[in-house]
C-alpha cells in the first residue's frame, strides 16, 4: 500500500504524537509498505520520508502549547502534497486539530482513517461542535489511543472507535548494555510546564538523601522559574533538550524514571519507553499511565501532585534492589507487549478493510 501519515504538529520537535508517527512510519516501511509522512517542521525534516508543510505556530491546547500550523500556506502544500501524492489510504492523527489534518479532512480525495491521542477536555471540540462533527463524518475509520481518548473524541463528536494502543520501538532499546550511574539518578522527560508536574519533583528533591541525582531533560515555559527556585542545589542538572539517542542512553542510565504530571495524559508512551529501557518507573496514578503501567508490578505510582507521597516513593525505589529489579523485570515484559511492529500489524489490517470496503 501506498500510506499517507499526516501530524499536525512540528515533526522537527519533540511530542508523543510526533513520535508515534514517525515511529508507525517506519513499522510499516518495515512491512513494505511505501509510506510518506506530511507534516509541519521548524527546522529540517527528520527522515527523509517527510514532506514538511511549513513552519509551526505554538498554540494553547489542553493544558500545553501545540506546535501546529494554520497558515494558508500550510494548507496550500498539504493539499498539493495529498493530490500529488496519490495516496492508497491516509491516516490523520489528531484529524480535527487546527491546520493540515483538518484541512485533509475538508479536501478529503483519499480513504481517510483517523486517530485520536488527546484526552480530557477541548474547548474548541465545545465551541465549534457543529463544525467538527461535520469534519470527523468524512473519516472512514475511528480509532483511539485510550479508553480515555476515545471517551473524549465520544462525547465531542459521537461515533465508534477502534481502540488501539501507542507503541514503542523495541529495537531502538537493544544493544550493549549501558553502565546505570554511580550515584542513584532520577531522571525527568517533558516539557516544562505546569500540568508536567515538574515543580512537584522539584520539591521531592528536597526530601531525598544528599547522593541522590536529578536529571531534567525537556523546555518549556516554566524552565526559567523553576531553575531559579532551585539554583542552589548542585544535585539537578539541567539537560535541555536531547536527540533520541541521547533520549534512549540517558533512559538507559538513569536509576529511576520519573513522571509526575498532573493531568491530560492520555497514555503513557514515556513510561513504555523507560521500561523498554530496563529502567524503573514511579510516576502518577493518572488513568492514561495506570493504563500502561500496573501499579507495584511495572510501576510504582502515586497521586498526582503530593510531593510527600513521590519523595516517599522515589526514596524506596533508590535504595531497595529488590524492588527495583522486579520493577524493570516486569516493566520490561509489559513493554514487549506494546511493541510498534505489533500496532504497525494492526494499522495495516484496519487500512486493508477500509480499503475493501471501497
């Protein structure tokens, strides 16, 4: 099959739902399939299977900054790419978010299958209801990543959804075994922002023993305050921004993982990652991570935004083997299960029955 994926936002910046599409992209590529990826980028595209649509605008979207592109000229290009293209099947992620994946949907010439990541609330599924629920009917195919992103698409537009979950690349956590670090290190994965939960690890820093590491990959808009809150303890290093490489080597390193958001996630592809990586995990017992992660088997979780209750958790975590290895032992076992070969397998069967319905 000749497969479109189209993201609506930047393919050049880090995201669950960028990361779930270039990685579908290259499952099904694995499978045979000629497949192209459309999509803003900030930057160069980065795979050579992307047809980058034009540069991204951060916009405010439940509780984040998306990173999507409305301009006219993004639509331009995404019609042209989809006309010239001459796609057998495309998939949208996110197909009613603003910019090019609800532009596909208005000039729809192709089958079109549509994936929903999001979960929580939309004010602009509530305010243009109308509107979107005329969008989604032109999908030929539903599906959702979660119980709880299906709920949400469910009450905004109505219809059925196939229920899919993310995928992690399994092959991309093989290979030499990496050294875990000297002293126990906890390392943070996101964007800097309030629903993250950044600032309730912060505090739990200061209840956990003076050997005790902090790495903080990511940016965002809280970077610069919580860096100031802390500036005086030599324990937190702040990474920035890191490449997937360095991603999957500091996951692998790290002695914890940690995910302390608060809200609106949906699931939990980070928690899959570090467990892919034989790396323990504590994080929230937030609905789309109690999904993936089965509390005391593959994680330990606790409730969001009690700093006490991490502290305690991490502190444990650290300092008892044992647990630990169990944790990694079964984390480990949960994420081969959510392999994206096995999701690439279970696009191509869903993209096989629209098109023979056709």
């Amino acid at each position: 099959m000749r497969i479109g994926l189209v993201c609506p936002y930047s393919l050049s910046l880090p995201g669950g739902v960028q990361g779930q599409v270039l990685g579908l992209a290259h499952a099904l590529r694995s499978r045979g399939h000629d497949v192209r990826v459309l999509g803003p980028c900030d930057g160069p595209p980065p795979d050579a299977g992307v047809t980058p649509l034009g540069d991204s605008l951060p916009t405010a979207a439940n509780g984040s900054m998306a990173p999507i592109a409305p301009d006219p000229a993004a639509q331009l290009r995404t019609i042209r790419a989809l006309r010239d293209e001459r796609f057998d099947i495309v998939n949208l992620h996110e197909p009613l978010a603003p910019g090019v994946t609800q532009t596909a949907l208005l000039f729809k010439s192709q089958p079109l299958v549509g994936t929903f990541h999001a979960a929580g609330e939309s004010a602009g599924y509530r305010w243009l209801n109308p509107i979107v629920r005329w969008l989604a009917a032109k999908l030929d195919l539903r599906c959702a990543v979660s119980a709880d992103a299906r709920e949400m698409a469910r009450t905004a537009v109505g219809g059925e959804y196939e229920l899919l979950f993310n995928g992690v690349d399994l092959d991309a956590y093989e290979g030499a075994p990496v050294e875990k670090t000297v002293n126990p290190t906890v390392l943070f994965l996101g964007r800097h922002e309030p629903r993250k939960g950044l600032s309730v690890l912060l505090e739990a820093m200061g209840e956990l023993p003076a050997e005790v590491r902090l790495w903080v990959a990511g940016d965002g808009p809280e970077t610069s305050e919580l860096r100031r809150r802390v500036a005086g303890d030599v324990r937190i290093e702040w990474l920035g921004r890191l490449s997937e490489q360095e991603k999957i080597n500091r996951l692998r390193s790290a002695t914890v993982f940690c995910a302390p958001s608060l809200r609106g996630e949906s699931f939990g592809v980070v928690l899959l990652e570090a467990m892919a990586a034989r790396t323990a995990v504590v994080a929230t017992s937030l609905p789309g991570y109690a999904n993936v992660a089965r509390a005391d088997l593959d994680a330990v979780l606790v409730a969001p935004g009690n700093a006490h209750e991490l502290a305690t958790a991490l502190r444990r975590v650290l300092h008892e083997p044992d647990l630990r290895q169990g944790l990694t032992e079964s984390g480990g076992a949960r994420a081969e299960s959510f392999s994206m070969a096995q999701l690439a397998e279970r696009y191509e069967g869903l993209y096989e029955q629209v098109l023979g319905r056709r």
